[in-house]
C-alpha cells in the first residue's frame, strides 16, 4: 500500500521522530506520546526488526494525523518493501555520485580479481554507531583532558575543545550503558561476519575536501570510519578514484577483530590491479 506525503502535515511541525531498534511494544507506547506531543512525521529505520510490520503498525495507530516514513533506505528491495508497508517518506544517506562511481568500479576490479562480492543487508546501523563511538570519546577524552580543557588561555583548537567538553555531561552510568550497548553491537558484527573476509564501503561519503570548504560542525567524514573503531574492527582505506574536480576518492574494507592479515591481502591484490595510489589530486 502506497501512502501520499502530506505536505501540509510537515509544514505543521517541521520535524521527524525517528523511531530506531524499537520493539512492537515500544512503538506501540511512543507513536501515541509522539502524536500526542505534536510530532507529525515519524519515521522507521529500516534496519529495525520487523521494519516492514512496525511501519504497518505506525500507519495503522497514526491514521491521517502524521506522515508515516522509512529511514537507513539503503538499497532498491528495501525501498520497495518499505513504500508496500505504507510509507510516505523516504530518508537515504547522502552519498555523492562520483563517490558511488568508484565505489561500484572497486567492485568491479575486486570481481575482476576473482572475489565473490555480494550486497547483502547489514544489521547495524552506521550513523548511529557513528555517534554512540562519538559519545564514548568524548566521554574518555574529557576525563583525560578535564584538569585544563576549559582553560581559554590554553590554544587549543575551539572544535576540539568543544567536542571534549560535550563529554562533560556524560555521567557514569550513561557511560556504562554505552560501553554495555557496544559489547552486545560487537558481538551482532561478529556473528554477521562469521562466513564473510570482509566488509566493502566507501571510505568517506564524499570526495577529500579542499581546507577553505571543511565544515567542524558537521561529522560525514566519521560515518563508516568511526564505526569500524565503534565496532573494535580493523580496516583499510585504498585509494579508488577521483571525483570530476580531480578530488580522491577511497573505499575502505572491513574485517572482523584482528583480520588484518586478510585486508592486507585484499588491499594488495587490488593495488596490484589499480594505479589510483601512485596519482596525485589534480
């Protein structure tokens, strides 16, 4: 069942609740204290179990006083399977083009090379792993760093400061919880990749960026990045293009704990094939 998106919903409360990893009992509690709080879009990540059914389910408890959406759409079957289940909204992560381009192309050569790489759904969520490593280090980084952090006449970089001292207000047992949600995280990645060498992703969501251009306030550069360290994995980045403007571009490969040994092999296999590493950006 195809739902509309009703705009004039949207421009009513300009937010989402997005609803993540939360069972059918939950959902059944939060939809109608969201509803009844004022949100009128909600959106379901489709990496949650039972997406699908937990979408039914908040169409079915919202009826017409919220646009019912999918979030983490990472693939044409999910995007499919998401609009049958009734949502009107679709939320993707934002990777750009060049960087998909050589991505795809990795892919190619590593077949080309005699890999079997499949797509296949990944259980986890990236950008929440992102921000719960992200929650860890501050956490750490402030205890370490609280005898002189705040002091302004220290030169200490503003966003690396500010980002130490958002670990200021993590209490212990916020901190236990994060440390006892990344164990059971840790052992979903390593049942995930009992029959698999390794994981294929872009290294970053966009090009290497020009200085002039970074942006401190935002963290696309930590998406699968940072997730690797969240996830007590190894990794590697391989130089794999350059975007139009002649800005690189790397896929990164993943492996379980301690299988470095495989993404060396798999690094120079691919390197043995592509001459990316020996260019420079033009």
């Amino acid at each position: 069942m195809k739902t509309a998106f009703n705009l004039e919903l949207f421009n009513k409360l300009p937010l989402v609740g997005i609803l993540r990893f939360f069972k059918r009992a939950e959902v059944e509690k939060l939809v109608p204290a969201s509803l009844e709080g004022g949100l009128c879009n909600l959106e379901i990540t489709m990496n949650s179990e039972g997406a699908e059914d937990l979408i039914r389910l908040t169409c079915s408890l919202a009826g017409k006083t919220a646009n019912v959406g999918a979030g983490t759409v990472t693939s044409l079957a999910s995007l499919e399977r998401a609009l049958q289940a009734g949502a009107s909204f679709i939320v993707t992560p934002a990777v750009l083009p060049d960087v998909i381009r050589a991505y795809r192309e990795a892919i190619a050569t590593l077949r080309e090379l005699g890999a079997r790489v499949e797509e296949a759904s990944f259980p986890l969520d990236f950008d929440e792993m992102m921000v719960q490593n992200g929650r860890i280090i501050a956490a750490e980084a402030y205890a370490l760093h609280r005898a002189y952090i705040e002091d302004p006449s220290l030169d200490i970089d503003p966003w690396v400061r500010k980002r130490v001292l958002s670990g200021k207000a993590i209490g212990a047992d916020e901190y236990t919880e994060l440390l006892s949600t990344r164990q059971r995280v840790i052992a979903q990645f390593a049942e995930w990749m009992r029959d698999r060498d390794a994981l294929l992703t872009p290294t970053l969501p966009i090009t290497a960026t020009p200085l002039p251009e970074v942006d401190e306030a935002t963290t696309p550069l930590a998406t699968w990045t940072r997730s690797a360290n969240y996830l007590g994995a190894c990794a590697l980045s391989l130089p794999a293009g350059f975007s139009a403007e002649g800005l690189p571009i790397g896929v990164q490969v993943t492996g379980a704990a301690f299988a470095d040994a495989m993404l060396i092999r798999i690094g120079r296999a691919f390197q043995r094939s592509t001459d990316w590493h020996l260019r420079r950006p033009y």
